[in-house]
C-alpha cells in the first residue's frame, strides 16, 4: 500500500532495523472574523463566555448556518494541497457529551468531505524531496474550553471557541522518519499561511497535531497504530514520535504485542503514556446533520478562488530559481514565508538579484531574529534596503559601510542616502588622500614594511589601518591597489 | 360578548376593520373563555396581560386604518415555539422555567402582521406522542365526547392543546408543529382545519427540534379560508435556517373558492390498512365523490412503499431526535439535578427530566445510529424515505394534483386507552400522516364528517412540494359539501 521506505531512514532495533509508518492529522483554525455556523467573533483572548451567540450556546430551537468564507478558505486550502475539491460534501454530527460540546455533538464532514486526496512535497534533511500523499481536509466545529484547576470541586467552562472553523487536514500514512514528519507539519504550515487561511500559530494552538505512529519491518504489512493526540509543537512532534517508535520496538523486541490506543505526549518528562484504549473508544453516532443541506460548490466559485491565489510556495521557489538565478538554498530560505518572498522581490526589482537576496537572508532576517520581529514589522522598508544596496553598487559606500548604515536606518530611520550625505559616510575613493594616510602608515611602521616583503599575508594587516585611519570609508580596491604599488609587492 | 369567540379568523378580521368591537373586546372574550376552559388542560400558560398589550396596539392601528394582515387577531401558541421573555417548555420538565432571550421566526411573523398571543397551548412533550398524554403538565382533554358518554377522550398529539383551543373555541386559530402527524391528527380528532405545509415552507428557527428533517410548523383554524390566512404570515424563507425554502409566498386565500375542475385526485390503494372501520373507508369515499361532483377526476393510483413508511418514521425521528435532545444536559439552561460528577450530573438531569416516551425514543434513537447498526437502521431507513419520496414523484409524473386519504385509521380514543405497554399501538395513529413528512409534502386534514359514536374524523388531502395552494381549493370543497363540526359546550369554570 505504502512504498517502502529508504534504507537510510530505517531505525536500528536490538534485532534488526524498523520501519516506521507515521500518518498526520492537522486540525488548523480557519483565519475567519466569525465562527463557522454562527455570526459570533473568533477574536482571541476575549473575556471569558465573551464570543457566544445563541447558535454556539446550543440555546433551544438554534440553527447551524455555514459561513461562506470557512468554505472559501478550505477550498483555498484544498487547492494548495494541490486536492481534489468535492463539489458536493455533507456536514455530519458527530455525538459525545461533555460541558464544552454545548449541542451534544459537533459538525464535522465524515464520509464526504469538502476536499479529497492531494499531495505535498516535502523537502528531506539530504537536501531530496519526498511526496507524501493528503488523504483528505474536511471542515468541522471547534469545541469550547474546560477549565479543571480553578476550583477545588468545580470545573468551569468557556465556549468561546466554541464553534470556531477547523480544517482538519489528514495525511496519508506515508511518512517514514521524524524529520519528514516534522518537515511535513512545516510545509502545510507554510501552505496554510500562504493560502491565508490558518494563521498556523502553534503557541495560540491555532494548529494542533495528532500523529498516528506504528513500526514494521521492511516489507511487512503495517502494524498495530497508536495515536499521540494534541501535540502543539513541531519540536514535540519531532520527541513524541520519536519516543513512540522507540517504545514500539522496544516492545515487539521483548515480545510484547502494540495495543492500538489514544497516547498523550508528556512534554516535560518526554514519552508517551496511554489515554484511552480501543475498547474505551467512543461511538460518535455520525450521522449527516438534519439541520444542514448537502454543500454545494460550483466550478466557477473553485475558479474565482484559484483565481485570486497569488502563487504558491512551490511555484514561487521555483520562479525565484528561474527568474532570479537564487541558488536552490537561497530561494527556500526566501519563501519560507511569503512576506519575505514579497520583500525580497520588490528589493530585487531593477537590481543584482544575489546582492539582495544576500542581504535579505544575511542582513535584515539575521536582525529580524535577533528581535524576534516578523518581516511585516519590520522597521527597515524594503525601499530603504534597496538604496543601501544601490548605494553600494554605486561604490559611494562599502558594504561594512552598508551595515552600520543598516543599523542606523534600523534605529532611527530615513533616507539611507540622506543619512550617508549628512553623516559623511561615503567611501573615499580620492587616490591622493588614501595615498596621504599609507604614506603615513609605511613610515611609521618600518618592521611592518620589512614583514610584508617575506609574508605578503601582512597586507592585511596594513588594510586595516588604512580602514581604520579612514574610518572605513576608504574603497577596499584603492586601497589594495596602492599598497601593493608603494610597497612594491 | 361571548359570541366574539365563536367568529372565525376572518370573520373576526373583518369585524375589527369595519370596527364592530375592538381587538381588547376580542382577546378579553377569548381569555375569558379559556379561563372557563381550564379543565381542559389546553393551555400550560395564559398570556393576559400580553394579550391586552398587543390588542391596544392592533386597536390604536386600526383606529388610524393601518391594519396589517393578522391586525388583533387572538392565537394560540404551541409551547415548542420560543417565546422572548415568555416561558417555553415544550411541556417538559427538563425545560420547566426555561425562558427564551428570543422569538422564533413564526412567531416573529405573526406579531409582525399584527396578531395578538393568548398564551402557550399543551403538547406531548416535546412533540413526542400522538395524544397529548406525554406532557410534563399532564393531558389535554378533548372538548368532544362520545354520545352518551362523559369519559374523557384525547384531542390527539402532539399539538393537542392547539387543536383544542380552536375546537373549544378558546382562539380563533392557532399554531402547531408537525413532525408525523402532530397538526393533522388532533385536527382530525377535534373536527379542525390543520396543515402541514411543504418542508422548507415556514422557517424552524427558534422552534425547539424534534426531528430536524422532519418538523414543520403549520396553522389549525376552524375553517379552510382561515388556515389559508394564517399560514401566509407564518410562512416565509428565512436566512437562519439553512433548510428553509427561498420560494414565494403565494396568497393562499385567493385559492380557496377556485374551481377544482379537471384536477387528477389520486386514490391510493395501500391507505385501506386491515382494521380500519368501515365509517372511515365509507368517509373516504364520500369524500372522493364530492371532489368527484365538483369536476375533479379520480384516479386509482399505487404508493408501494406506504407500508415501510411507519417502521421508517420510527427510526428516523428517534435517531434525529437523540441527537437534538443532547444539548439538555443541565449544564447551561434548564433543569440541572447534581451529581458527584459530570456523568452523573448528566445521569440524573435527564433521568429527572425527560419523561418516559422521550427517553423511549433517545434510547431508540441511540440505539439505531450506533456502530454496527447503522446501516442495518438509519441507513435502511433513509434509504425507504427515498422510495416513499420516489413514489409520490411517480404518483405526481403522472399527472396526479392531489392524493385524498383518511387522516386517521379511527376517530379519538379515550385517555388512558393506549397508553399501555405496547407503544406500537400509539405509533399506528400515525399510519396515513407520516409518509407525507417523510416525503416532505404538504398535507391538510379537513373535517368531513362525525363517525357513529358523533366523534369527527378527517380526510387528507397531499399535494405536490409548495403547492398548498391546490390542497386550499380541493379542502375547501370537501368542507362545503361536509358542513361545519363543533363540540357541544360542556366545560365550565
């Protein structure tokens, strides 16, 4: 069913080598101003009960009425996952109890979902790519929130949440190692920002992972599968999975038998440790929800979506590849969010495409880091990167120059060339007045002059003091060229 | 003043607009017959003071000629419509002191078009029975009795407190909902008017579910021109709910009187169950006649899968309905009985408040859409729906307007009398009305005569999807040839 694995990403057991099978669900909160069947707020970090309408309250005689744009952003979402978008799809009721599925079901899609089977392809730690398989994204209710360490004998509930839009994407169970896992999470992570429609924040729990992890060996038929529910990092995933696979082998290995159960990662102490078991495993009674008609799409609206979907991260590296000449690291770097892509290419317009990719990757992200800020804040405009780096194609500043240049524009702002102009900060590239300070240096420094004739390596040192007698403005080139020519080397 | 409330809907409209009494005099009449009607049981809450309330505004609109359609017409309200600021309870305990912060669309659209509320009417609970008897505030008692006999007989059910308001002449016209036959049967047992429109044709927001694909909201009146009326302002497409139907309203009114010449009345030869009485099979065929007389064409027609229908209804409702009722868990609204923990809070609130037919059918319902029973139930059963569907279509395809069957294989039983162990005998009240629910038609009882023992029976009448309008002019000629029933007067204060 599933392509064997690589022999490289085989895991050594006590007797012989193990594959692993890992399947993803990704439950991604849809980026919407109101709930998926109601007209409340999903505003984060509202007053407790603050965003509930009568819908989400499961008052008596309320009714469901789906909201367009969710539909909008799954399809969207769909066509990232390059899936097979189902025109017709049903929401069905899913039935449990508990304080915070106020209706005493949630609505989900079960056996139609709105999109159907797709692919991502995912970039491997040997700089490869692997395709893994999407089995199918559906729409579904979020439930509320329970809150069990506030009182001593009471539990309090909030339904804010409740009713907010999740996608829930399903991976087929074709990932074989921990860092294609955690690449995979990455990269729907990167679609899903990319489409707009999940902001993707794991902190927030914005996007929530279950993972479903087995072993076998090479070529046998797949084993018995636990799911690890909940885990809101990719770190985690990375640790829960690798400490399940680890625990299964363990197990087959002394001749223990997996039970299939629902396991919770234990982030502080690592492992996993079991939740319920199979036969404690609820009967949601699905069945299509009686409230709801079937949901039916037409081409044209699929259309005018992929329509209006700027590019995706794959086709954007690989224009950026084409159109730019970026090396293939450069370009996966530069659309890792489309934001930077976006800042890149309006710095790049009109100019060296490798100076600006350099300094967006080296510079201004390396800063953005170190801040913590995202590019959107960023307090350098891509307008005032772009002068700094015409500045230093136009040989009136050097590129240490551009740096501290950077660095003012970064804490003051204005005009990069105004702020060279007022500060003096052009190279100097007048001969007489670099040939002035060498002339200086060379008397005197006799040793220096007597070390460089054997050890041409302490020409360097003689750049430096011309650098730094100049303040850095003197053009490195000048320099080079009159200091081989006055010391005769 | 007393014969205010023997005026019928439009009767009454008409009097208030040529201003012979005022829209006060008329809900003042009507509360004070209901106070004399107590014993009957037909209201679980009067509404005086919003009544006079909403009369002095009708009065103030007629006094300026600004009447809207409904202007101070008094109705009664079928307790499964949320009432803003008016206690709702769908007659059961789990719901007892629940007052709503909304008003259902219906309701909306009656005190929109001018109507006054009298007050909220008796029901099974939670529209879950065919007597009136599974109410948390006790039974209805019908206002007919037998000749000769002074035992108490059930106004049918669900909507048994609305049928008997307007049989007992306690409001003009009323409200009710019907999921199975819930309008049409006690319409039948009390010598009423009741339709069930077309599902999609009224909005079911802010009616307390039963069977999501099932219920619909629809008007009892004692006349046929009445219920026409009223089901105008009820119906209407409404954005809250996804399963309401974007289609116009026609004037239903103009369809009563119009000739019914040349229309195809299809027979259907799977309505005559064993064991119907012979008054009934006779009825039918009165009835058929008389559309027969007035031009109408009648054709033997064939609905083959009639007799899947009940044992169908019974699986769908329930499993539509365990899911609907899950939300009364005591933890935001309603009764709420504590527990040591959520599941026995949980345990004991729905223990406490669901009486014994609805956890009958929340245990059915459970039950069918479980693992491993699914398909063999529910999926069976929506499976028939589609074939019921399929044979009205057929029926229709042929060129068929209407179908005409007995509403009712028997005229109203006493209380008590099938409320025994085997509720099967209840459900097969329900025989001849749940098929139309299940195919989503519409269907209206019409009074057509008083079998041997001077109790009224009904005829049915099922029409095409949104053509109420034909099953209005077809009604109405039964109703001129049948003539006109009322109880004789025989409650007091």
């Amino acid at each position: 069913m599933t392509a064997p694995a690589k022999s490289s990403k085989l895991v050594k057991g006590g007797n012989g080598e193990w594959e692993v099978v890992i399947g993803m669900e990704i439950h991604a909160q849809v980026t919407s101003k109101a709930k998926l069947f109601s007209g409340a707020s999903t505003e984060f970090g509202g007053a407790p009960n603050s965003h509930v309408s009568l819908v989400d309250a499961a008052m008596p005689g309320m009714l469901p009425v789906i909201n367009e744009h969710c539909v909008a952003q799954a399809v969207r979402t769909g066509l990232g996952l390059k899936a097979k978008i189902n025109l017709k799809s049903v929401f069905d009721r899913k039935n449990y109890f508990y304080p915070d599925l106020p209706q005493g079901y949630q609505i989900s899609q079960y056996k139609s979902p709105i999109v159907g089977e797709g692919k991502v392809i995912v970039d491997t730690d040997d700089n490869q790519t692997v395709t893994i398989g999407i089995e199918r994204l559906h729409l579904e209710q979020d439930a509320g929130k329970s809150i069990h360490d506030r009182h001593p004998s009471m539990s309090f509930v909030d339904l804010n949440r409740s009713g907010v839009a999740l996608m829930e994407i399903v991976s087929k169970p074709e990932i074989h190692s921990v860092w294609d896992a955690m690449n995979f999470v990455a990269k729907v992570r990167q679609i899903l920002q990319y489409a707009g429609s999940c902001d993707g924040d794991m902190e927030k729990g914005n996007l929530r992972v279950d993972v479903n992890v087995s072993v076998r060996k090479p070529g046998a038929p797949l084993g018995t599968r636990c799911e690890i529910k909940n885990l809101n990092s990719i770190t985690f995933i990375g640790h829960a999975i690798d400490d399940e696979a680890r625990r299964q082998i363990e197990l087959l290995e002394s001749g223990g038998k997996v039970e299939q159960e629902t396991r919770l990662f234990d982030s502080v102490r690592g492992g996993t440790r079991s939740m319920r078991t199979k036969e404690e495993a609820h009967d949601y009674r699905y069945f299509p929800d009686p409230d709801l008609l079937p949901l039916e799409l037409d081409e044209k609206f699929v259309k005018s979506i992929a329509d209006s979907q700027p590019e995706w991260p794959d086709e954007k590296r690989e224009r950026l590849i084409q159109d730019y000449g970026l090396s293939l690291l450069d370009a996966t770097k530069l659309i890792r969010e489309r934001e930077t892509a976006d800042y890149f290419e309006s710095v790049a317009k009109g100019r060296d495409a490798k100076a600006a990719a350099n300094f967006v990757i080296n510079e201004l992200a390396g800063r953005l880091n170190k801040e913590a800020t995202s590019i959107e804040a960023s307090p350098v405009s891509a307008k005032q990167v772009g002068t700094i780096l015409d500045l230093i194609a136009e040989g009136t500043i050097s590129g240490k120059i551009a740096k501290d240049l950077f660095e003012i524009v970064w804490a003051e702002g204005g005009d990069p060339r105004a702020i060279v102009e007022k500060r003096g900060l052009q190279q100097v590239t007048d001969t007489g007045a670099i040939e002035k300070v060498i002339d200086d240096i060379i008397a005197k420094n006799p040793d220096k002059v007597a070390e460089v004739k054997t050890k041409p390596k302490a020409l360097g040192w003689f750049v430096g003091e011309v650098m730094k007698a100049t303040q850095g403005k003197a053009n490195p080139q000048a320099v080079n060229e009159l200091l081989k020519k006055k010391l005769g080397i | 003043m007393t014969s205010l409330t023997s005026l019928t809907l439009t009767e009454a409209r008409d009097g208030l607009r040529a201003k012979k009494f005022s829209a006060r005099e008329l809900a003042g009449a009507h509360l004070k017959a209901m106070e004399e009607a107590r014993g009957l049981n037909a209201f679980v809450l009067e509404t005086p003071e919003h009544a006079q309330q909403m009369a002095g505004q009708s009065d103030q609109r007629l006094k300026k000629g600004d009447a809207r359609p409904l202007e101070g017409i008094p109705l009664a309200v079928k307790d499964l419509y949320c009432t803003e600021g008016v206690r709702t309870t769908a007659c059961s305990k789990i719901l007892e002191n629940f007052i709503p912060a909304y008003e259902s669309t219906v309701t909306g659209n009656l005190w929109r078009d001018g109507a006054v509320m009298l007050g909220k009417t008796n029901m099974d609970e939670f529209a879950m029975g065919s007597s009136n008897e599974a109410s948390a505030f006790g039974p209805v008692q019908s206002p007919w009795r037998r000749k000769g006999s002074n035992a108490p007989l059930v106004p049918g059910g669900s909507s048994g407190g609305s049928a008997t308001a307007v049989a007992a002449r306690l409001a003009p016209a009323a409200i009710g909902t019907d999921t199975g036959g819930s309008i049409r049967q006690p319409a039948a047992f009390t010598g009423t008017v009741g339709m069930k429109p077309t599902y999609g044709r009224c909005s079911r927001w802010g009616i307390v579910a039963f069977a999501s694909s099932l219920d619909q909201a629809g008007p009892f009146a004692r006349t046929i021109k009445d219920a026409a009326v009223l089901l105008r302002s009820m119906a209407g497409h409404d954005a809250k709910d996804s399963t309401s139907a974007d289609v116009k309203v026609p004037d239903f009114e103009k369809a009563v009187g119009k000739s019914v010449k040349g229309m195809k009345i299809g027979i259907p030869k799977e309505y005559r169950v064993p064991a119907m009485p012979a008054e009934i099979e006779k009825l039918w065929a009165q009835g058929a006649e008389w559309l027969k007389k007035a031009g109408a064409e009648l054709v033997d027609i064939s609905l083959p899968h009639t007799r899947y229908a009940l044992p169908a209804y019974y699986i769908v409702a329930p499993a539509e309905a365990s899911s609907n009722l899950a939300r009364y868990d005591g933890v935001r609204y309603g009764l709420s009985v504590p527990g040591h923990d959520i599941t026995e809070l949980y345990q004991k609130t729905r223990a406490a408040g669901f009486g014994r037919e609805v956890r009958r059918r929340v245990l059915i319902g459970t039950y069918v859409l479980s693992a491993g029973y699914y398909d063999a139930y529910y999926l069976r059963a929506q499976k028939v729906r589609t074939l019921i569907k399929r044979d009205f279509e057929q029926a229709f395809a042929q060129g068929i307007d209407a179908v005409l069957t007995p509403t009712t294989p028997s005229a109203a039983f006493a209380i008590g009398e099938k409320s025994g162990a085997d509720p099967v005998e209840m459900y097969l009240n329900d025989v001849f009305t749940v098929t139309v629910n299940m195919a989503g038609l519409p269907g209206i009882s019409v009074p057509a005569g008083l079998d041997g023992g001077g109790l009224p029976l009904g005829l049915q009448l099922i029409g095409k999807p949104f053509d109420e309008e034909t099953l209005f002019s077809l009604g109405h000629v039964i109703e001129q040839a049948a003539g006109k029933f009322q109880p004789e007067k025989w409650w007091a204060a």
